[in-house]
C-alpha cells in the first residue's frame, strides 16, 4: 500500500503538536503511545499467516525450517509480553514525577530493550551455529 508512510508521519506530527500546546505531558505519553502500537503490531501478527519476527527472519536468512517457525513464533509471544509489560510501566510512569519516568523511559527501558535483543541474538547465533536453526 503506498500510503503506509501516513501512520508514523500521523503519529509524529500528533505528538509535536500535543507538544506544543500541553508542553511536558504530551511528551510523557509519547513512550505510552509508541510501546502499545509496536505490541499490537506484534501481537496482530501471531493471528497472521506469519508473525512479523518470521518475515525479518525470512528477510536475512531466507526460508526458515520448521523449527525456526516454531523459534520465531515463541519469539514475538517474548516479545508481546515484554512489550506489554514495557507499556504498563510507561503508562504508570506518566503518572510519577518527570524524573523518575525519564529514567525509565530514557534510559531503563532501553537496556531492557537492548538486554532482550542481545540474549536473543546470542541465542539465535548458537542455533544457527548447531545448525539448528
């Protein structure tokens, strides 16, 4: 579809203009905002013909076999919760002092991020190594 562009340009613009008039609130909600689209993304993917974790996978290393179906998979489920969990912290987050929730929204929750793409990527390198995967 040739308008899939719209969405974040949507979705940008909306936050610089909560921005501008609101201020410090509108930016508080940005994390909310951005942790409950990806999780839903992912989580509408499992009810896909393949969840959106098989097609990055397709993508870089072409056809998977059936036990990297099944590993990519089980893999957006880790990723919907730790999505889903990211998004209630934001949302309670918005409520708690500016300083707290920078902490968490600029800096916890992206080691967490980091922390979950890293242990995975290990993962899928020692399974690819065993030919596993």
């Amino acid at each position: 579809m040739k308008l899939k562009f719209l969405m974040p340009l949507c979705i940008t613009l909306t936050v610089i203009i909560l921005f501008h008039y609101t201020k410090i609130f509108a930016v508080k909600l940005y994390p909310v905002v951005v942790n409950f689209l990806i999780c839903t993304i992912f989580w509408g993917s499992l009810f896909a013909k393949e969840t959106i974790i098989q097609k990055f996978a397709r993508a870089i290393d072409g056809e998977l076999n059936d036990f990297g179906i099944v590993y990519t998979k089980n893999l957006t489920y880790i990723w919907c919760a730790f999505l889903l969990i990211n998004f209630l912290i934001s949302v309670w987050t918005v409520f708690l002092n500016e300083h707290i929730w920078a902490l968490y929204n600029g800096f916890v929750s992206y080691i967490l991020l980091g922390s979950l793409f890293i242990v995975e990527y290990t993962i899928r390198r020692i399974l690819k190594k065993k030919k596993i995967l």
